[in-house]
C-alpha cells in the first residue's frame, strides 16, 4: 500500500521526504493532478495520484527530468569585446535550483565555450577547427567558473561533463554515460554538459549544441528539452521582418510544418552555432524519445516551473511521441547516418508498423557503408516527389552489396548473396522510425494550457 500524503504540507522545504513525494504534494496543491483522466492520470493504490510522463498515455512514478540547453546568445552580450550575461546566469541558476527542490532532476547543456574564448583573448572566431577548439579550452575554465559561483550561491552543487559523438556511437560508452547521469541526478546534483571540443574531429563532432541537448535528452530520459534562444518561439514566417508573423504554440508533427526557418534568429552574440534548423532537428530526435521540446526566449526563463506544473503555453511547445522508443533502439536513432536507403510506399508502411526491410522495397542506395553501419531510411512522397526521412536502420550488408539487392524478389536475393546471409535488409529491431509504432502524437491530450500574457 502506498503512503498517503497530506498536500497542504510544503515538502519541499523537508529534506528528508523523497523527491517524487514532493513533486506530487505540489501538484496535487496546485490542482494539476488531472484526477479521472484516464490519458493522463493513473490512480495508485489507495487512491493516490501517479506523476506522469508528459503527453502519454502510460504513468511513470519518478521525478520528471528536465534538460535545459542555453545557447551562446544567451550567455554573452555584445559579441567580441562584449561580457557574459551575469542576469541571465543568475536566473538559470535560481531556476534550476527552483526545480530542483519541487523535485524534478535537471540537466544544463551549455553553450558558449568558444565565444567566451573569444572574448577572454578579444579575438575573432576562427574558422578552423584547431582555432576553435584552442579558444574553447580557453572559455570553458571560464565558463564553468561562472557556472559553479553562480550554482553555488543558490546552494546547488553542479558537475561537468564533457561528452563527444563517440562516446555516443559506441554502445558500451553511451551505458557508462547513462550510468554517469544517473548516480549524479540520484545525488540531486546537476550536470553541465558540453561537448568534447578540444578532441573532437571534425566528422565526429555534434555540429551544435541543439543536436547535443537531444542526445542528452535521450541519453537521460528526459521528460522536458527547454531549448532557450533569442527568439519567442517558432513563428509562421521571420518575426523580425514580417509584422503578420505569429508564434506556433504547439507542434504535433515537424513534417507538417510549412515555415520557413532562414535568418528567424534575431542578431544575436554571432558566436554561436545553431539557428531554428537545428531546433527542429533536436525537437524530432527528442519527440521520438519521449521527451517534449519547448523552443523559448532565455528572458523567460523563470516561467518554467508554470510551463511544467500548469501547461503555461510560452514559446513553442513540440510534443513527445506517445510511445516512444527506448533502449538499444533510442541509442540507434542517435547513430549518424553513413549512407541512405531509398524505399517504396509499401515498405514505408512496413517501417512505421515496426516490420523489417527486405530487398523488394528497397528502390535506391546513396553514399558508402559496410554492414551493421547506421544508415537513414527515406521514401519518396508520390504527390510532391519530395524525400520523407522515415527514420534510421543498422544494415545487415554493405552498400557494395545493397545496389545489387534493389528491388530483387526473394528468390534472386538468395541467388545474388551467395551465401546464408540475412534474409532481410534491415531487422525490425534494428529499424527505428521517427513515429515509433505509426502513433503520433495529439494536443487533445493536453490537459489546461493556458496562454502567456
């Protein structure tokens, strides 16, 4: 039987009460609990109110995790010659410190190491690798300094991890960081990410930390991917030139959006990386892990904990796939792709319903791969002839061998292989698709947004 709680009791205020218990004390006080729904409310044993994960179905009774990632606009003003944004760090770590102690588990992935190298050296970004790689050495010991005196004097210990896109590919390697989170965010300490930049080779690198935040994300099991910029949200056209420009509060699906996201930043430090493109590349990736994506202003910042506990509608809120993917083939998704494979309207139709690829559905192979590579799956939509990116696959075979298997019956593949090889292309369990199971999220599930003022 579990421990009933009484509500109007500030556990957060008493340390020696379980994280979760706090969360769920606060949400039953602030009349979020959604008692009766059965999308988004489980009753526990007693009658007691399950946390769950957001905008699914199914209950989880843990403290919901929160991945914030703050571009280098947000941390620096005025570019070279410029300063860090002292405000802005004050309230991420008020904020974080905030969450924390209503219970949730918090992960900050940072940007900013190479322009804060920038403006330590008063020099101009460079455009080589090893150029930038030398200022981020340079930034990140002040970067994490800031980090650590503003964290500490909010009374929350903090760690850094550095991370590169091998340790992600290698599946042994990305367990250990899982682990790595996981005794630090059981410590209610949070980590400061960023990537490996002084080691990372170029075709190695995250390319920014949009994509970064998402494997992290993922990595952890978020609940929450706050991607805080310079910007509201995402709008129907560049709000900086175009006055009948609106915000978009909620996606349901990245694939039909119809916007341009060209020059939608606002100036900015102009020493970041990113730009909306990637925003909605790490929204997709953290949507099929379960987790939803709310790109925001950093100015608006202390209206997290409102976005979480009572659905606050601030920027623009991606939802997460309802049945997400998990274990080895969220870890698969995350694989970048070395090669593409093209396939029919029939074996798109397979992939969504979690079936494997065979030769017959395969229309075209791009680019150079050996077996159990990861490759990304398109299909071609008969109406725009436009590419539709499916999802990713590991391979059974190399794209040498996948050109003489377009299109082949069974038969013929057998003969072509000349040995026991695979029956299929791809396994089901090595196929990973952005709509995991054909079930794509509904804003009919959320329950009581409300609008910012």
């Amino acid at each position: 039987m579990r421990e009933m709680f009484d509500p109007s009791v500030d556990l957060r205020k008493t340390p020696d009460v379980a994280p979760h218990r706090a969360l769920e004390a606060l949400t039953m006080r602030e009349g979020i609990a959604r008692e009766g729904s059965a999308a988004n409310a489980n009753a526990g044993e007693g009658g007691a109110v399950e946390i769950l994960r957001p905008n699914s179905p199914a209950g989880t009774n843990r403290a919901p995790i929160v991945v914030v990632k703050v571009g280098t606009s947000s941390l620096l003003k005025g570019g070279i010659g410029g300063h860090l944004h002292l405000s802005n760090f004050g309230m991420l770590a008020e904020t974080c410190a905030e969450l924390q102690r209503s219970g949730m588990r918090v992960v900050v992935v940072t940007s900013g190491a190479v322009g804060v190298g920038c403006q330590v050296l008063n020099k101009k970004k460079p455009s080589d690798l090893a150029g930038k790689q030398a200022l981020a050495a340079v930034g990140m010991v002040r970067l994490m300094r800031m980090y650590d005196d503003f964290f500490q004097s909010v009374g929350q210990p903090i760690a850094q991890v550095l991370i590169s896109l091998d340790n992600i590919m290698d599946r042994q390697q990305y367990m250990n960081a899982q682990s790595t989170f996981r005794s630090l965010l059981a410590q209610s300490i949070i980590p400061i990410v960023n990537e490996n930049d002084t080691v990372a080779v170029q075709h190695t690198k995250f390319g920014d930390n949009d994509t970064l935040s998402a494997h992290v994300a993922a990595l952890v099991d978020a609940d929450y991917l706050f991607l805080l910029t310079d910007v509201n949200g995402l709008y129907t056209a560049n709000p900086n030139t175009n006055p009948d420009a609106t915000r978009i509060p909620v996606v349901e699906s990245i694939d039909d959006l119809e916007v341009c996201t060209a020059d939608t930043a606002a100036t900015g430090s102009g020493l970041g990386t990113g730009g909306m493109a990637t925003k909605l590349s790490a929204a997709r990736l953290a949507a099929a892990s379960g987790c939803n994506t709310i790109i925001m202003h950093a100015h608006s910042l202390a209206e997290m904990p409102e976005i979480i506990a009572r659905s606050k509608s601030v920027g623009t809120l991606f939802l997460a796939m309802p049945r997400p993917l998990r274990g080895r083939k969220r870890w698969i998704l995350l694989l970048p792709p070395s090669g593409d494979l093209i396939v029919n309207a029939n074996a798109a139709k397979a992939i969504e319903s979690n079936k494997s690829l065979f030769s017959t559905g395969l229309i075209a192979c791009r680019g150079e791969f050996t077996a159990e590579d990861g490759v990304r799956l398109l299909t071609i939509d008969d109406e725009t002839g436009e590419e539709k990116d499916l999802g990713r696959a590991i391979t059974n075979y190399s794209s040498e061998e996948m050109h003489a298997f377009i299109g082949k019956s069974s038969e013929e593949f057998y003969e072509i292989v000349g040995y026991a090889g695979a029956e299929s292309i791809a396994h089901r369990n090595n196929i990973c698709s952005w709509i995991p199971f054909g079930q794509e999220p509904s804003s009919c599930n959320l329950v009581g947004m409300t609008q910012d003022d």
